[in-house]
C-alpha cells in the first residue's frame, strides 16, 4: 500500500524537477548523481512523515536546497546537506551513516544543524550554540539554517497562532538580525515581512492598506524622479540601470512605531537605485562618485545623509553610496549607487563572495567577526539564556568609527561607550580603565561615544572592573570580559545576595518559604534564585519595592496543598512545607486577562507597561505566575525567542473598574494658554485621571509629560486624537517606560 497518494507523489517529483533546474547548468554530471542520491535517501527515510501543512514532509528539505542554491549561490555539498539536513533528527539514521555515504563535509554540516534532542529549557539558545561552533569551521551551517527557516516561515500559516508568534518572534530576534550580519539582506527583508505579518496581523493588515492606496501617487513621484536622472546619464553615455525600492513594511511600521509618526511623516519611504556595469580599469569607487555628482547636480543634497559605504564598508561586507535629496513635490528621497558587483553582495552577502572572489576586504571582516564568536564560545562559561544575550549583542546593524591617539581605526556598534572601546584594544585595558580623553577632554568610563571621535583610555592600577559597567557597555566582548573578572567574586555575590534577600523578608513580616522566594523571582523576571542573590549580591538590584511584591495576593492561594505526616499517636498535622501543583495552560487558546482573575494570578511587566487593550503575550514565571508583556517588548521578544516553551497567547476582557498608569510625552509649539486646555481636555473624560502634569518651554517649544491612569487603549486613543487637535500641539506619544 502507497503511504502517499499520486497527488503528493507527483508534488514531491515537481519539487525535485524545480531544483535540478535551478542547479542544472552549474552542476556537472558527477554532481548531479550525488545530489540524486542524497534526493533518493531522504525521500525513503522521510517516506509517510507529513508537515503540519499536510503535505509530504520530504518537500522541506528539498524547498530548503532550492533556497540555498537559487538565493545563496552554493555549491553540491550545501544542496546534498541541505536535502539530508532534517534525516539525523527525524529518523533512526546517525551522522556516521551520513558520514559513510555522503563525507566528512556533508556529516559535519548536518551535524551543526541537527537539533539537540528533548524538551528542556533553552533548547533553542543551545542549538545556536552548537551550530556556531560548527560555524567556526563552515559557514555554510548558518546559511542552510538560514534558508531552513525561510522555508518554516513562508510555511507558518499551517501552524496554530501561538507557534506562530513564538516563531515570528524568534525570527525577529534571531535570525533576521542574523541574516543582516551576513549581508543577506534579500532574506532578511523576507524574515522581517513574514514575521510581523504573523506577529502583528492588524497592524500588516492596516499598512498593506495604506501602501496601497497611496502606489499611484508613489508611482508617479517615482517616475518624475527618475526621468531627468536617466536623461543625464544617458548623455554621459554611463552604462546602468535605474531602479526603485520601497522601504521594508517592517522597517516602515517598526519607524511608525519607535517614532510616533504617520506613514506620511516617513521621509526614506523610497530608495531610487543607480547599479552600474563596471568599467574595465577604472576604479569602481570613482564611477560611484562621478555618479553621485552627476545626481546632486539634478537636486540638493541633505548634507546630513551622505553615507560613504565604499571607502567604508559595513562589518557584513556591504559597500555602497548613499545620499537623501529633495526630490518633486517636497518629498526626499534616497539614492542608492554602487556596481554589479557591490549590488550582489549588498543582496547576497557572503554567499556572493563565492562569485566574486576579489573582496578580500569584506571576507576578511567576516573572518573577524567569526573568531570573535570562536573565542566567545571558547571562553564562555555562562547559561544558553546569557549565551544567547552576548550572541544577539554581536549582532549590531549601525556601527560607528572610532580612532586611538596613533590613528588606528576601530569599529564599534551604535552607543558603545569607553569602556568597550578600552575592551576592544586589550582586556587589562579595560580592567584598569577610569576614564578617557576623547577629543582631548576628559570623560568618564560610561561617556557614550560618536563617530570620529578620537580616544586616549586612561587607567588606574587600583582600579577594578565594576558591576555597574554591565548596565551602559554594549559590545559582547566587554560585557564577557567583565562577567569574567567578576566571576571570582561570585560566590561572596551569592553568599551577600542570600543574607540580604532573607534579611529584607524577615524585616517585612514574611515566612522563609521558597514560594516568596519565587514571587520576588518572578517579580524582577529572573530564572531562578540563585541569579537573584547574584544581582542583589552585586548591587543590580535594591528590593526596595518588596513590600509590594510579597503583599501580592498569593499566587499558589488556589493552586497549592499542605503535605500531610502523621505523629506517633496518628494525629494528622500539616509539614511547615508546601508543594505546589502546576497549573496545565493549554497554549492552543488565548490567556484570559480579567479584571478579577479566577484562580491564575498575573502582573504587568514594568519593561513595557501594557494596559488592556494592548497586543500583548503572556510569560509563566515561577509559581505560575503570568507575567504579561507587549507584543514588541524587547523583553518579550527575548523570552520568545530563548523560552518560547513559556510564553502563551493572551487577551483581555473588558475593564471597568481598575485603571493604569500610562505616560505621554506632547511637543510643540508654545502659546497662552495651550496647558489649560491639555488639563481641561483630560478632566472632562470621565474615564482617566491625572497623576501628574509637567511642562517645559524653551525658545517658543513646550515639551510636557502627562502621568494618568486610563482604563484601556480605546480611552487612551480617544485621548491622543483629542490632544493632537490643540493648536499648537505637532506631536502625541505614548511613552512605555515610566521612569525615564
């Protein structure tokens, strides 16, 4: 009997007609058999497996290699490995049986890309582990992995939606960033798009919608753009294409948001491309500035937005001109200049350096970046969850040039401070650092440095590295290197943190229990207490607000159950310890959030501040309790993407009775008067109350911030639409951390 019917038959040859297509006329004969083979075994290993789609489950594996041969450009050996990438995991085969029918490379490669087998926390922080130390070897591993979830996301809709948002969300976190540090931004733009379609649904819905109705007008600005270039390129008789882009809708929506702003007020909503066919003997650097000439010379420049990616090119390997210019109508738009050949890599990444082997320049920065990783993963002694903060850490997008007293440059991400850049130079550097010089004036360890800057590190040799340098460095090699000074100290930390934990419950009337252990845990969103003594051991945290932690009602109130022992004369008396029983969450449906909760207790995160109405998640803490957070909460991204196993759908009910502390941040322009009517506007919503109300002027601007305590997000929008019609007033924003 046929485990599959003709349909899916002819479906999964279809699949492998499309790859042998697409590899065929790269591909010799000898090639061609072994990747058949590799097709033949792993159609019999996976033979009746099935996706949650439904459809065969061989189709993956065979959709993955089209990927990485059609988008990434690789070779026989990334094709076999990416058909077979899944067989280890799913089926009985081991890597020694890859080993023995397809190679050393081939096994080395699904082994980096093989899962770690059973459920336990950080499975996923522990298999990028184990991928990047095959990586240190083969790059190759993170781009099949790449392709791999690609293939997942564009297949996503089978899913149920809290799968959905747990991958989204660790695509966001991960993989995207991933993508971009490769230089594959073609695949990055799709993981993005993917991701917040499936994250976010009404909000891609809503700016689908808005992009759509606005293409005509976008088309016609577009094509008046172009014209008067391509005239005067022609006249230059320079060989090129002239092409346009729209701005991500992840990057437009993620802009929107951080911003406050409409889609109107997005001024990089269009990018024009000028790719030009290179010039034998001419240096491709001089083509892109004659071009660039030849364009401010047709419409002004921002001076602010000329971006030189070609003397410089980003760590990933990216080289390109960039300038923003006042286009028709008032609109600016970015020109973006470069060759064929930066277009490939600047599409492709890495992967385009196997067609064009001259950029010794970019390869040899990713050869930096891969023995950075290298020597953290060597050296690293710290959690999957940590692991998985210093790894994302690596993986910045906006860099900044920084020089020593000699001229050396460094490169550093966006916001690194002294204390990194000492790190960066040599780590008794940054152990002794007190300070520097930059542009001759003295500045402490925490000064955040820009681009140019020109740095002397001074140290001291009593000086030692401090915890607080953890909360303002921003490369993962000075977070690593002090983590690892400070480890020596780490069990006078545990030891300090204890007495102190314990002391403050004994001082606020509480019983040494570990469920109040677990709330004050769960409350400073912990993993376990161990690394609550640290963080009060180092001074991290104050536990200044325990009071109110531990007068929480009591989450295991309904969930726990007294052991029962019996004395000698068979009089049954309760043990001083409790057990708890766990509370089952079925993940296939949404986390009720009332106003009066049942018998599940849950908070607020402080990171984010939601309020009903948000688009939120929810995180099981210790003692089961749910933590809830904004969807786009960097926090929350993290947990979904480290414990995702944790992290539930959650929605609201409707809410009456209790109200939220929100904050809003108004700017503009000052007049008489304009603060009277902000209080008269909110005291006549019944509905929200003040707390407090803070204006500052300067030069005719007002900058104020409004403290109130709103019910849900519908209050809350009505509020900011009536705000925005004072005159005077340019912008409106919520603000998410309320103690900035």
């Amino acid at each position: 009997m046929a485990l599959f019917t003709k349909a899916e038959i002819r479906q999964i040859n279809d699949c492998y007609d499309d790859l042998v297509r697409e590899i065929g006329k790269r591909f010799d004969a000898e090639r061609m058999a072994k990747v058949k083979k590799a097709f033949d075994f792993a159609n019999s290993a996976h033979e009746g497996v099935r996706r949650k789609s439904g459809e065969p489950y061989i189709v993956h594996p065979i959709a993955v290699a089209t990927i990485v041969a059609r988008d990434l450009g690789l070779g026989a050996t990334s094709v076999i490995a990416s058909i077979l990438h899944d067989v280890v995991e799913d089926t009985e085969y081991s890597t020694t049986d890859i080993e023995n029918m397809f190679g050393k490379d081939v096994a080395r490669i699904v082994d980096g890309l093989t899962k770690l087998s059973g459920e336990m926390d950080g499975r996923q922080a522990l298999t990028l582990r184990k991928m990047l130390m095959t990586l240190s070897d083969d790059v190759r591993v993170i781009l099949i992995k790449l392709a791999d979830r690609l293939h997942n996301m564009r297949t996503l809709e089978s899913l149920p939606p809290y799968k959905q948002i747990k991958t989204a969300s660790e695509t966001l976190y991960l993989y995207a960033p991933l993508a971009h540090r490769l230089g594959l931004y073609s695949i990055k733009n799709e993981l993005e798009e993917l991701s917040f379609r499936f994250k976010h649904p009404e909000d891609y819905r809503d700016l689908l919608y808005q992009l759509h109705d606005q293409e005509e007008k976008r088309n016609y600005l577009v094509n008046q753009f172009i014209a008067p270039i391509k005239q005067r390129l022609a006249e230059e008789n320079i060989e090129c294409t002239v092409t346009h882009r729209l701005k991500s809708m992840y990057s437009i929506w993620t802009k929107m948001h951080n911003k406050g702003i409409t889609l109107d007020e997005v001024y990089d909503l269009l990018a024009i491309r000028i790719i030009l066919k290179g010039k034998p003997g001419v240096s491709e650097k001089r083509q892109c500035f004659e071009v660039l000439s030849l364009v401010t010379d047709i419409y002004a420049p921002k001076p602010d937005r000329i971006r030189d990616w070609i003397t410089m090119p980003r760590a990933n390997g990216y080289e390109s001109l960039h300038v923003t210019v006042m286009g028709p109508q008032g609109k600016w738009v970015e020109v973006q200049i470069r060759t064929e050949r930066m277009d490939q890599v600047a599409e492709y990444g890495f992967a385009a350096h196997y067609k064009y082997k001259g950029t010794v320049t970019s390869e040899n920065e990713l050869d930096r970046w891969i023995a950075r990783i290298r020597e953290h993963l060597t050296n690293s002694e710290y959690d999957a969850f940590e692991f998985l903060d210093e790894f994302k850490m690596n993986l910045f997008t906006d860099e900044i040039v920084v020089f020593t007293p000699k001229g050396k440059l460094i490169k550093l991400p966006k916001e690194s401070t002294i204390v990194d850049v000492a790190y960066e130079i040599h780590s008794d550097l940054g152990n002794k650092c007190i300070g520097a010089k930059v542009n001759f004036r003295l500045v402490p360890p925490s000064h955040i440095l820009q681009n140019g800057d020109q740095i002397e590190i001074l140290t001291a040799e009593s000086q030692t590295p401090q915890p607080e340098w953890l909360n303002f460095v921003t490369t993962a090699k000075a977070k690593t290197k002090i983590k690892d000074a400070l480890k020596l100290e780490k069990k006078q930390h545990l030891e300090i943190g204890r007495e102190k934990v314990e002391e403050a419950i004994r001082n606020h009337g509480f019983p040494l229990v570990a469920n109040t252990t677990k709330k004050i845990v769960a409350h400073y969103n912990l993993n376990n207490k161990e690394q609550l003594y640290s963080h009060v051991g180092m001074g991290l945290i104050d536990l200044q607000d325990l009071d109110q932690v531990l007068k929480r009602k009591s989450v295991n109130k309904f969930v726990k159950y007294w052991n029962i022992t019996f004395n000698r004369k068979g009089k049954e008396e309760p043990s001083v310890e409790t057990e708890e029983k766990t509370m089952v969450f079925d993940k296939r449906k949404p986390f009720i959030l009332k106003e009066n909760p049942d018998n599940i207790e849950y908070s607020l995160a402080k990171c984010c501040n939601p309020i009903p109405g948000d688009d939120v998640i929810g995180y099981i803490g210790s003692g089961d309790l749910v933590i809830i957070h904004k969807k786009e909460c960097p926090t929350a991204e993290k947990l979904l993407a480290s414990q995702g196993d944790k992290v539930i759908t959650a929605e609201w009910t409707k809410f009456k009775k209790l109200s939220y502390l929100t904050r809003l941040s108004l700017s503009g322009f000052d007049r008489l008067g304009i603060v009277n009517e902000v209080t008269n506007i909110i005291s006549k919503l019944h509905n929200i109350n003040m707390r407090s109300v803070k204006f500052d002027t300067h030069d005719g601007i007002f900058e104020g911030d409004l403290y109130l305590y709103i019910h849900n997000t519908e209050d809350l929008q009505h509020l900011i639409l009536q705000l925005r019609k004072i005159k005077g007033i340019e912008k409106v924003t919520r603000v998410e951390n309320l103690n900035e």
